[in-house]
C-alpha cells in the first residue's frame, strides 16, 4: 500500500526536485500539492508546481493554492535566491492545467476528516502557513495526521536568512510555533542535514542524464548553486527539499535525535530561530525528531536513480 502524502510547498528549484521524487516513486501516493507563498509569491508558486507536474508528464496531479501572506505578518520572499520566476536556470512551458478551485486548507481539512485517521503524511517544504491555518481552523484534523516531515531550521548550522533563522520558519515563525506545538509526530529536516546534501559538477552532471527530466533538473540546479557557492564558498548548493521525500523513502540515509525544539516568535534579533534542544539540556519534552547527518552519496544515488524514471 502506498504511503499517503501531501505536499506544502513554495516551489523553488529545490522544491522542484523533491516533487519530481515524490512523483517518480511508487512508494508514495500524492493526494495533492498544496501551495504557499514563500520563495516568491503564491501566484507563482502555484503557476510553478504546475510546470513541475508537467514536467513530469502528469497533468493530473491536482495542486491547489492556499495562503498568500503569512498569518500575521507581512510576507518576506527569496527571489535572491531562487530568480524572479522561482525556477529560474531554464524556461519551460506556462502550464495547460488548471489549478484545483478548492483553497488549499479547504482541501486539508476535508482530506484529513475524509481519510482514515493516521494514514495522511504531510511534508511541508515552504513556510508553515497552510498547515498551521488549517490546524488553528479545524483542531480536530490534528490528531489525524500520521506525520509530519518537514524541512526549516537549524541548530549548529544557525540561520540562512539571518543569522538565527532558516527561510522557511522566518518566514512566518508564529505558523512553525503552532504547527512545532501540536503533537504530531514531526521530523525535522534542518539546515544541519541539508547543508551536507551538497550538489557537485559530478552530481549535476549525473542528473543531466538521468532521463527526460534530466536537463531541467540540471538547469535548476546550476542556477540555484550559484548563490549558496558565493555564500558558503562550497563546491555544490545544498539541495534542502528532496531530503523530506528521500527520508520517506529510504530513512535510514539520515540520522538525528528525538529532541524538543521551540520556535522564537518574540524578539527581532532571533526571530524565527528553531530553538533546537539537541544536548537536551532544557528539560522540555522532545516534540521533534531533529536530523543531524545524512549519507550523502546514497541520497545523490537514490535521486539520480528515481529521476531517471520519469
Ligand atoms: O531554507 C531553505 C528553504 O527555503 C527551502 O525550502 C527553499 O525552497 C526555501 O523555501
Ligand atoms: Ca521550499
């Protein structure tokens, strides 16, 4: 039986990569792809997530736009990251299918009420928005997620988008403090783990000939490599979304600890920083489990081979 998933997300080269995994592996069912506005605006992402889908050659993966801005501030972008299309680095054809017309938390909402309780995963890969919306509109679904797999924070790496924050959380830090307080099993893909899934000319030019698909991913790539090399002085950019679907897939590539993790809603100097308890030092009760290491190669691996598929 394949794992039932939802997708959040605000796609973004390496959101991209992670939907074109999920497609390509019939270990997971795709029930939907939410969007969110977070790497550019939520136009765009749902204009984006359709591209991916078609990329993908499947036109019938139903996408749905959900929140426009955070819940209670005002929205933050990264065009500086990822270029003012989102997927900057190739330009690929606007989208023939249509978006879903049903609001994105409307169809949480009724997917977590509809199907059997525990049996839904969601892996958000933007800004919490959605799924925190959903949660504060209908607590009953809450107990009904089977997980959450999600990528945001950092504990050792810090920040991205300041010096405490990862993008993601900073985003909209009051939507990761519901979501972080909710209960629900939660694995936590920081800044920690996907500063080590580091793209190399070797990696990029594997996924250059991994299939149909190949080219795009390796434009995207490229692109998206651009920034983080001029940042971090790495040899590759750190491909953050896909580690939540390759964890799905494969977990034992990655490794972390069962840990609690609080989110800074209150002061502008660490606004949005994942307050990561990892030496367990706190006495707070672990709500997260947080990962630390990942088998690099065997993610590249895993990728290349499930991309080629497509
Ligand atoms: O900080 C990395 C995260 O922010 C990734 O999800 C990337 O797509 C951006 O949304
Ligand atoms: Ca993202």
């Amino acid at each position: 039986m394949a794992r039932k998933i939802i997708i959040d997300t605000d796609p973004g080269q390496d959101d991209a990569v992670a939907i074109l995994l999920a497609l390509a592996s019939p270990e997971l069912d795709l029930l939907g792809i939410t969007c969110v506005a977070g790497n550019v605006p939520l136009e765009m992402t749902a204009k984006n997530a359709r591209i991916i889908c078609e990329l993908a050659n499947r036109p019938e993966t139903r996408v749905f736009a959900g929140c426009d801005a955070p819940m209670s501030r005002k929205l933050v972008t990264a065009e500086h990251v990822h270029g003012k299309t989102g997927l900057d680095g190739i330009t690929l054809p606007d989208p023939v299918m249509e978006l879903q017309d049903q609001h994105a938390v409307d169809f949480l909402i009724e997917t977590l009420r509809a199907e059997p309780e525990g049996t839904v995963t969601l892996v958000p890969i933007g800004p919490l928005t959605n799924i925190a919306t959903a949660m504060e509109r209908a607590p009953d679904i809450i107990p009904r997620i089977q997980e959450i797999v999600l990528m945001g924070g950092g504990c050792f790496e810090g920040g991205n988008i300041t010096p405490a924050a990862e993008f993601n959380i900073y985003v909209d830090p009051e939507a990761a403090k519901l979501v972080f307080g909710a209960g629900v099993p939660l694995v936590v893909m920081p800044l920690d783990v996907t500063h080590k899934a580091l793209t190399s000319r070797a990696r990029v030019e594997a996924f250059r000939n991994a299939g149909r698909v190949g080219p795009a991913v390796a434009s995207w790539t490229d692109f998206f490599e651009r920034f983080d090399k001029e940042k971090y002085g790495s040899e590759g950019a750190p491909l953050h979304d896909p580690c939540t679907i390759a964890y799905l897939l494969q977990p034992e590539l990655f490794t972390g600890r069962h840990i609690n993790v609080e989110i800074e809603t209150g002061s502008d100097l660490t606004l949005g920083m994942t307050v990561a308890d990892w030496w367990r030092v706190s006495g707070r009760a672990p709500n997260a489990t947080f990962m630390g290491g990942i088998d690099d190669d065997g993610f590249f691996t895993l990728l290349t081979e499930r991309l080629a598929r497509l």
